[in-house]
C-alpha cells in the first residue's frame, strides 16, 4: 500500500512540476496547394478522388461549409494566415515571383504593383507562438519571400524544413533529387517528396515532447507538375475506366456561355492528380497517426485548409460551383476549411469564414493573449467550434469578407460578401455582378439589375474597405491615356 501510495505522489508531483507547460494545447496547421472544395469527399460525396483521413478529420471537428481564402492564388493567402490581415494591406495581391508587372499586348492595362515578400515587421503567427513558449517548426512550401532572410527561419520558426522562395517543386521536383528546396536534403533516388516531408513532420513531432509545439505542414501537393508514384497513379486509370470516365481529350473541358469566363474542366477524372490528392492525404493521416501513437491527439489543435480554389481549367473540376483558381468567383476562393480543437463540439457550420480568422482562433484555442494589431482582419471562431449551431455565431454571419485581385490571370477584379449576396467589380471597366448565394451558390444569376440599391450600397462598401487598405490598382501602359475603374 505503502508502495501504491509513493507511486501517486510521484505521479502528482511530476503532474505538478512538469505539467504545466505541457498542458497548452499543441497545434498542427495543415495547409494545401491547389485543393478544391469539391476534391474533399467531406465535402463532395461524389469526388472521383479518395480522402478518408481528412474526411475522418472534418467529422471529429467543425465542417465550414462557406470556407474562404483571403485570396484566389497561393502566397496572399498564405501570408493572411501568417498575420491575420487582408494580403491589400501589404500590396500583397498575387503569388510571390509572378512577372505580373511586365507589360503583355494581349491585356488592356498593366497589372498593379505589388510587393514580393512579407516584411520582417510582421508579428507572423509562428513567431506568437514561440514568443509564448511554443516549438514552432515549418514543413513544406513557404513562398513568402525571395530569398533566406524571409525565410521561416527568420520568420518565428526554430526548424524549417523545406521552406523557401519556391512555389512548387519544380520539373521532377516531386521525386528526389528535390531541386535544391530549401533545408531538405536530397533522399534516395525517386523518394517521393510528399512521403519525405510527412516522416519529417512525424520525427518532429516525436522530439517535441519537453513542451507545447505548433507543426505548420504545408504541402507542396496538389500544385503542377503533376507527378506520383506510378503504382497509383494505375489504380486510378483503372478506376476511370471502371466508372467510364474519359481521361484526357478536349471534350473534357468546356466554356461558360456568360463572359468573361473560364475555361473549366467538367469532369474529375485525371489519375496523377488523383494520385496526389491520395498522397496528400496519407501523409495528414501519418501525421494525425503519429499524434495518437505519442498520445498527443486529444490535446491538440488541428486545422486544415487549402490556399485557394482548385485549379479547374486543368486537372481538376469544381462544378458546379463557378470557375477555379485566380478568379473572384466562389471556384478561386472557397476551400475545404476545417478545425478541430480538444473537447470541441463536431459538426458543421454555414458561417462565412476566412483564412485571416485562423491567427486569433488558435491563439484563443490555446489560451494566449490576442493582441489585434497583430491580425487586424482576423475573427476567433472559438464560439463556433463548441457549439457550431450557437446563436452567439450570429454576428459572424453578418460579417463582410473583401477580396482584391487586380491581376489579369483571369479580370482584375475584387469582391464582397455580405450575409449571403456576393458583389464582385471589374477593374477594367467598373462593371459590377450581384449574387445570392443562399439561392444562386453557384453564381449563375446576375441580379445586379433587379437590386441597384443594394448593388449601390455594397459597392461604396467596398470602395471604402479599398481605400481603407490603400489598395493598389491597374495601371496604363506607357502612352495610353485611357484610364481603367478606380474608387470614388
């Protein structure tokens, strides 16, 4: 007895001493490249593609079925969920390395100006959590600057492993010998880069036992080239073939009949994209595994979103819902958006959110202060996460989300969304579309006619926001007097 009694001091004491610091909630952040909302079985029960650990993520925590990038291409969003701010606010508009400044015939207008790198005043959110405590390490695409000092490393982050100025792999870039990515030694010859980075991330979780850490895991999957193992990639040819489902052929895309418009897949069938979406999700669920085999699971955060819409004018498809990445339109920003939090209430919510939200939501998760300098445009959905039917949403329904995109990889354009009515403006020209997304989600109906006093009213709205952000816009070519849409 005597001896049972030792054994539960010793256990009190070491809870006492040790425990502490251990108590705080870990966090796994997982960010993927091109994945869209319809490439999630969570969220389309007919997707072509296979995803049961993330399905089995989205049933443990909250679904948000109105899930938004803060921009419709990778590195603006990348940097709202670093700071918590709208990308404007920085002159961060498009993906970092685009020669979108340069002069093209074949646009009206020169693309605006935009900065290439998130400045090392930024209080990002790896460097929230270490400054309280927290290991932080990075895994995978960063693409937040051009060279080292922007670099994780110097960023909040103790360990970076592959995280630098690329924005994808490169040519064979998904097989080793991995084109010289940033801190990832090469492996063996034909290693696949998506099973390196997810034993990397588990080994790091494995060390990380002397205190709390937050794991930010970004793919470089499931962004071009398209490249996997070839095994896979048969199985599902194989199951396109079972199911009758053309691979390749022009047949496979076609073209909205209102302008201007995409060029869009129609069909999910391509097996090497298929083949990478699997591999995406065997590596989220090596990493969860691992959670649970260092019996970490229940005190952790985890989240899990992708940086924009699918990209649908080539291997994927996002109908219904309207046109893909680098567009306005519900297909270049709605994504898979899901978090999951220790004790949380599963199910799902309609309440429209961003990834800017995410900085002040894990904090708040974790018990560290919120300081709203640091994410200006951020929202905690820590109330959703514990009752996600809770009137206390209320107020976030009613939210504005705004998007700026003044670059031709579709129009120059930017949008609103308020309640369920999306407003979206033409740079060019200043054309303006109004939808309602509670009977129109897929953005079919223009009835921007039949409401100008709401047009009228969403449209100063997001004049404002504009300047309130001190956005910047198209500009002429050299000679041309001709002015494109600016903001009153």
């Amino acid at each position: 007895m005597k001896k049972y009694f030792s054994l539960v001091l010793a256990v009190l004491l070491s809870s006492s001493l040790f425990g502490v610091e251990n108590s705080k909630p870990n966090v796994v952040f997982f960010l993927i490249d091109d994945l869209g909302v319809n490439d999630v079985g969570a969220y389309n029960p007919n997707t072509f593609y296979e995803t049961p650990n993330v399905d089995a993520l989205a049933k443990a925590g909250v679904r948000f079925t109105s899930g938004y990038t803060a921009c419709c291409v990778c590195s603006p969003t990348r940097y709202s969920i670093q700071t918590g701010k709208y990308p404007a606010r920085g002159a961060h508009t498009i993906w970092f390395g685009s020669n979108s400044n340069q002069t093209n015939k074949n646009r009206k207008f020169l693309d605006a100006e935009y900065v290439d790198r998130m400045v090392l005043d930024e209080t990002t959110i790896g460097e929230a959590f270490h400054d309280a405590g927290y290991k932080t390490i990075f895994v995978g695409k960063w693409h937040l600057g051009p060279s080292v000092e922007f670099f994780p490393e110097n960023q909040g982050y103790d360990i970076n492993i592959a995280g630098g100025a690329h924005g994808n792999p490169g040519k064979n870039g998904y097989f080793s010998p991995y084109n010289n990515l940033h801190h990832l030694p090469n492996g063996p010859d034909g290693e696949y880069l998506t099973h390196r980075l997810a034993k990397e991330a588990t080994e790091q979780i494995k060390k990380a036992k002397d205190k709390p850490f937050f794991l930010y895991f970004a793919t470089y999957q499931v962004h071009t080239p398209l490249l996997a193992p070839e095994p896979l990639i048969e199985k599902y040819r194989n199951k396109a073939e079972k199911l009758g489902l053309p691979i390749d052929g022009q047949n496979l895309f076609q073209n909205d009949p209102s302008a201007p418009n995409p060029r869009v897949r129609k069909i999910q069938s391509n097996p090497i994209y298929a083949a990478m979406v699997e591999e995406m999700d065997t590596a989220i669920g090596k990493v969860i595994q691992t959670l649970k085999d260092e019996g970490v699971y229940e005190n952790t955060i985890i989240a899990f979103v992708s940086d924009n819409g699918g990209q649908a004018n080539g291997p994927t498809s996002n109908l219904p819902i309207r046109a893909g990445k680098g567009w306005v339109y519900e297909g270049g920003h709605r994504v898979p958006y899901i978090i999951k939090a220790p004790k949380n209430k599963s199910g799902i919510s309609d309440v429209p959110v961003m990834t800017t939200d995410f900085y002040p939501t894990l904090l708040e998760l974790a018990g560290l202060p919120l300081k709203p300098q640091q994410h200006l445009d951020g929202v905690s959905l820590k109330p959703i996460l514990f009752n996600p039917s809770t009137n206390v949403t209320d107020k976030l329904h009613h939210r504005t989300l705004y998007w700026h995109y003044p670059h031709y990889t579709s129009f120059p354009g930017g949008a609103l969304r308020k309640d369920h009515f999306k407003f979206i403006r033409q740079y060019e020209n200043g054309n303006t579309e109004l939808y309602d997304l509670k009977n129109d989600p897929y953005e079919q109906h223009n009835i921007a006619a039949e409401k100008p006093e709401l047009l009228k009213q969403l449209a100063e709205e997001h004049n404002r926001w504009l300047k309130s952000v001190n956005a910047r816009f198209l500009r002429p070519k050299e000679g041309q007097t001709e002015k494109s849409w600016l903001p009153e």
